[in-house]
C-alpha cells in the first residue's frame, strides 16, 4: 500500500509540475546579480533582460537584485543553496569567475551547481590608467614595475575573477611583481579607485573602461584577448606588445537557473532567451554603452562552460 501511495503521489507531482510549466511564467521573474548597481554585469543584465515582458519573449518582466561581495561569491553561494529552483529565481553567471573561484575551493558551488540558459556577450579585460598619468602604454607601465617590484597598485572586481586572471597572466608573461588590490563593489568600484587615483592602474572589463575613456577619465593601454576589439581598434593586444598572454580572461557573461529547475522550465527558457538577447532595441542599447555581444545558445554555453573548466584548472595550477 505504502509504494501504491508512494507512487500515486509521485505521479500527481509530475503532473503538476508539467501543468506548471505549460504555464511558466505566469508571474514577474528575478534575476541575481553577483555584482554591485553600475557595474558592467549589472549595466548590461538590465539591457538584455528589458524586453522579458515582451509578447514575442517571456511575458512577463525580469526584475534585477544585486548580491554583491568578494568577488561574487556572496551571489553565487546563495543562489546555489538558497535559490528556489521554480524558474522564477535566475542568475548572471560570469565566466571565469565562477568556475575559476570553485577550482580555487572555499565556494559552495561549482558549475554543476548551474543549468545555464544562454549567453549575451564577450567582454575582454584591458588594462587602464587615469587620463592624467604619466604613463602612456604598456611599455610605460612594465618599465616602471620592473624599477619598482611589487609598487605599481593596481584595481580588479575580486580574486579569481577575470580581471585577476588577467593580472596573474600578465605577471608571469612579463616576468614583473605587481600590487593586485581586489576592491569590493565589483567593476565600478575598481574603474572607481583608478580615476580616484586611489590605485596606479586597473584591469577592468572593456565595457566598464570605454565608458570611462569616452567620459575621459581613463586611458586603455592595451587588451587582454587574442584580437583587437571593434570598440577599441587603435588599443593593442598584448600579444601584440610583446607577452604571451591569450584569452583565458575575457568575461562571458550569461543567464542560469539552479540545478534541479524542472527541464521543461529550462527548456523554455533555452528557446525565448536567446531570441531576447536579439532583440533590435537590446543591440543598439549594448553597442552604444561600448558592451561587446556574443549570442549563445544553452548546448553552446555548455560546451564553453566544460571547455573554460579543463583551461582554467590547468592555467591556475601553473600560476
């Protein structure tokens, strides 16, 4: 009798939640962000999402919370051990923040922590100083790092984030010590401390720094990814001056749900938000904030995601 009721209840449930599904979403959804208001994440998050309530898209309006905190850690812990799995409950992933951080441990997450939906863009990291200093390119900059071993002070969102990838890659390629400064509050907070001049320099995310360089605070001294950007053609590589330094860095950015959201949730999601992430209206925004676009579908993100996981484990053993 026991497995007869067992297995009635367990039918009912399935039941349910197709029924459920069918009609997802039939209320206003949320969308965490691991990073601080004004930031590129969050900048961008609030573009890409704006049409959600669309008739061709979900229906229905996403709204954007941010955690905040050591690097999005904070976010990410609570969205994968607090977050409600009903479809009603998304998340901002960056990569390779998050996979990065799980390698390094102390996190309770890892990427199986996630269903990933879809991805909106590419944004590679860049090396900026203010606009008033001294030093005008890369050789500038590592000429005085290698006078001055560990003194050159420089901004990032957090530890294992892009930016901090970067700045190790940076430092094993030019063979030089400098002084990474995690700041809290995420990319704003870091372009923050360099016009500030509370820092000598900063590694940023493109988008954050050529907002910052059209409003002319900053300089942009050179890009962290294999080609120049189209945002930036007159900012070099840092191949191209001379470091061995690839794309490891550059910041995907993208939607998830929790691990057990139901398939048929995640499923719809997969189908409308790419479709979202298209939308005329969503291009123009993003291009004219300077915010690189890179359109990936859920079998896609996976595959990136599995690929960034055996690049990264392999690049953080090394540094």
């Amino acid at each position: 009798m026991k497995k007869l009721l067992a297995g009635v209840a367990m039918a009912l449930m399935a039941l349910t939640g197709g029924a459920q599904a069918q009609d997802y979403p039939d209320r206003p959804i949320m969308m965490m962000v691991s990073y601080g208001a004004g930031g590129a994440t969050d900048f961008q998050a609030r573009i890409v999402t704006m049409t959600a309530g669309n008739e061709d898209a979900l229906g229905m309006p996403i709204a954007i919370i941010n955690k905040p905190g050591a690097g999005g850690r904070v976010g990410w812990n609570w969205f994968a051990t607090q977050a409600e799995s009903d479809g009603y409950t998304l998340a901002a992933y960056n990569i390779p923040h998050f996979i990065a951080q799980s390698i390094k441990g102390g996190v309770e997450y890892s990427a199986d922590s996630f269903e990933p939906i879809a991805n909106w863009g590419a944004d590679p990291a860049v090396f900026v100083v203010a606009a008033d200093s001294e030093m005008n390119s890369m050789e500038d900059v590592l000429a005085f790092a290698k006078e001055n071993p560990g003194k050159l002070t420089f901004s990032g969102a957090g530890l294992f984030v892009g930016h901090h990838i970067a700045a190790l890659q940076l430092e094993k390629a030019a063979g030089v010590k400098l002084a990474y400064i995690p700041t809290k509050g995420g990319g704003a907070a870091a372009m923050k401390a360099v016009i500030a001049g509370e820092v000598m320099a900063g590694v940023n995310n493109l988008s954050d720094a050529f907002r910052a360089q059209e409003a002319g605070n900053v300089k942009i001294l050179g890009v962290f990814d294999l080609e120049r950007n189209e945002f930036l053609p007159d900012v070099p590589t840092m191949k191209e001056q001379g470091m061995d330094i690839d794309n490891a860095s550059v910041n995907f950015r993208g939607i998830m749900v929790p691990k057990g959201t139901p398939q048929e949730v995640i499923d719809k999601l997969a189908a409308t938000v790419p479709e979202m992430f298209a939308n005329a209206r969503v291009a123009k925004k993003m291009k004219a904030g300077g915010s690189p676009m890179h359109i990936m579908t859920r079998e896609e993100v996976q595959a990136m995601w599995a690929a960034r996981q055996e690049t990264l484990a392999e690049l953080l053993e090394g540094l």
